[in-house]
C-alpha cells in the first residue's frame, strides 16, 4: 500500500517522532561525511506549478545524496501545462519513477495526482498546506528546545498555508499555538476544527502583542502567497502592524527563537534585525529541509519500487 504526505496529518505523531530521529541522525551521517546511499535506484519527479528555491534544491540534493535520482519538471515545460490531465499524467509517472513531489496551486491538483498515482505522492506547497516545511520547523524546534510538549507558538501574520500545517503540527506534538492575523486572514475554519478535535490548543486572536507575549516560538511567513500578487495592495495595508520587529520580539519569552520559511521580504513581516539577529533560527530552519525530506524519502520509499 502506497503512502502519501499531502497534508502533515498523513504521519501519526508517533511517525513523526521518528522521521525527526531519523533526520538528525541524516544531519550528523552528513556532517561527518558518511555516504548513506538508502535510495540507491529510486527516483524522484519534481512537478512545479510555482518557483521554488529551498524546496527544489532540497529534495534534489537530498535523493542525490541518498543514491537516487531527481528530475526537476515545470509545468511551463510538461503537456501538464498545456491540458493533459492531471490523473492522466498520474498514471504515466507512476510507470517511470518511485515517487512525485507536487507543488500545485490547487490543494485538489495534488489530492487527484495522488488518487490516480499507484506511488507516493508529496506535497511540495499548495494553497492549503506546507507539510514538508513543518517536518523541518519541528526539526529545529526539537534540536533548539528538546521537548516540544507544552512549548508556546505564536504566528504572526496570514493565516496562510504554512499557518494551516503549523495549526496542525502543533496539535500533533502538544505545542499550544496562538495566531494573530487581522479580520479575513485567519487560518481555515476547518483546519481549526481539526486541530481542536485532535487536542490541540489554538487561539486566535487580532493582536500580534497578545499572541506573542512569553511565546518560546515566533513563526511567520509572507503576506502575499504566489498567487495572490494582485492583491498586494489591499493586503500591505490589511497587515499594517503586522510584522515580526524587536518591539514584538520583547514581548516574547527572553529565550523565544523565530522562524520563517523563507522567502522572506524585510521590512514586511519581518525586520531586518530580527531576521539576522541571534535569535532567528531560519538559516538551520532552511537547512533543515534538507535532513527531513531525507527522512521521509527513505520512509515513503525504502521498500517501495
Ligand atoms: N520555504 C519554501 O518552501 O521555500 P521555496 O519556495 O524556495 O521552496
Ligand atoms: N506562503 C508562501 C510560502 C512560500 C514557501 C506561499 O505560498 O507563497
């Protein structure tokens, strides 16, 4: 049976635990240089809708270090984008390669990929989730903190994809989140709700102060997601008042650390101090990517075809 990672709920919190495990121990292998080729054989098929750095060279140097193959595919280049349709080129991929990471601008587009796909399908971003972020947050959230349980999250910000899977990583490890996002941008209703009827604590609330205040994690992310650049008049002006500064980052917890997937825009929902100051954990976050990914490679295809 075929497993997929669309949204970060596809691994039980015990699956979790252990793909976190396996990625530190992939981050030390590296670090002392040990070839570790797991996937030797295996291939990868990287379909992008949108741009993409850090998910890109991730999974791409990640299969390559694990002894596999990865093929980058652009929508711009693949009869995907010119109307073949998706469960048909499910079906085609299937044949060649041993897994496919999607990044759609359509949560549905992965859903139906992977509904006619007989290989595992990733999740790579979509306009509901970022479940491959989220494994490399709480990577650095348990590198930096140990324990996760009972540690205080707030997000800042747009209630956006990245928001959703944090929402629901929280409730899966027992971080209790708070996100403050102005009126029409809080995360989705339905992703709240499953969160709550998974035990998590979220509270929701307009004030970033509130939010913030003795949080041990701060978590942002860009007010304009690809797909919404013709909204970024309306949307500077909605979270004016938003961004994640030395004034918020006081309010905080003396020890809090920050993250942010990255792209960030400096000067918007964050501040060049805080972005570069000695509390930001973004560059090991970004670099997390990388060991995570690796762990779930190996977990989705160590003994698939
Ligand atoms: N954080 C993240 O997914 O970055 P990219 O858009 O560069 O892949
Ligand atoms: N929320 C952002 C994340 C980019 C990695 C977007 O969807 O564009």
């Amino acid at each position: 049976m075929k497993k997929d990672f669309i949204s970060i709920l596809d691994v039980t919190s015990d699956e979790l635990k252990q793909i976190l495990s396996d990625a530190i121990r992939l981050k030390q292998l590296r670090t002392r240089g040990t070839i570790h080729h797991v996937l030797r054989g295996k291939s990868l098929a990287m379909i992008f809708e949108k741009s993409s750095t850090r998910t890109h060279i991730s999974f791409e140097v990640g299969m390559n270090e694990l002894g596999g193959t990865a093929l980058f595919l652009s929508t711009r280049d693949l009869q995907l984008g010119r109307g073949e349709e998706v469960r048909d080129t499910a079906r085609v991929a299937s044949r060649y390669v041993s897994a496919v990471m999607i990044r759609a601008y359509q949560h549905s587009t992965i859903e139906e990929f992977a509904q006619y796909a007989t290989i595992p399908v990733i999740n790579g971003l979509s306009d509901r989730e970022h479940p491959c972020q989220l494994l490399a947050d709480i990577m650095t959230i348990r590198e930096h903190f140990g324990d996760m349980k009972g540690l205080r999250i707030a997000w800042v910000g747009d209630g956006n994809n990245v928001c959703n899977s944090l929402v629901l990583s929280s409730a899966l490890t027992g971080m209790e989140i708070s996100v403050a996002s102005p009126g029409g941008y809080a995360p989705s209703k339905k992703i709240i709700r499953h969160a709550k009827e998974i035990g998590g604590t979220v509270r929701l609330t307009r004030s970033p102060d509130d939010a913030v205040r003795d949080a041990d994690v701060i978590v942002t992310d860009t007010w304009i997601s690809m797909g919404e650049e013709n909204e970024r008049e309306a949307r500077l002006e909605a979270f004016r008042g938003y961004t994640v500064d030395e004034h918020l980052l006081k309010l905080a917890s003396p020890d809090a650390r920050v993250l942010h997937c990255l792209p960030a825009h400096r000067g918007e929902e964050i501040s060049n101090g805080v972005i570069d100051g000695n509390q930001s954990l973004v560059w090991d976050e970004a670099e997390n990517r990388l060991h995570a990914q690796k762990a779930l490679l190996i977990k989705l295809l160590k003994n698939g075809k």
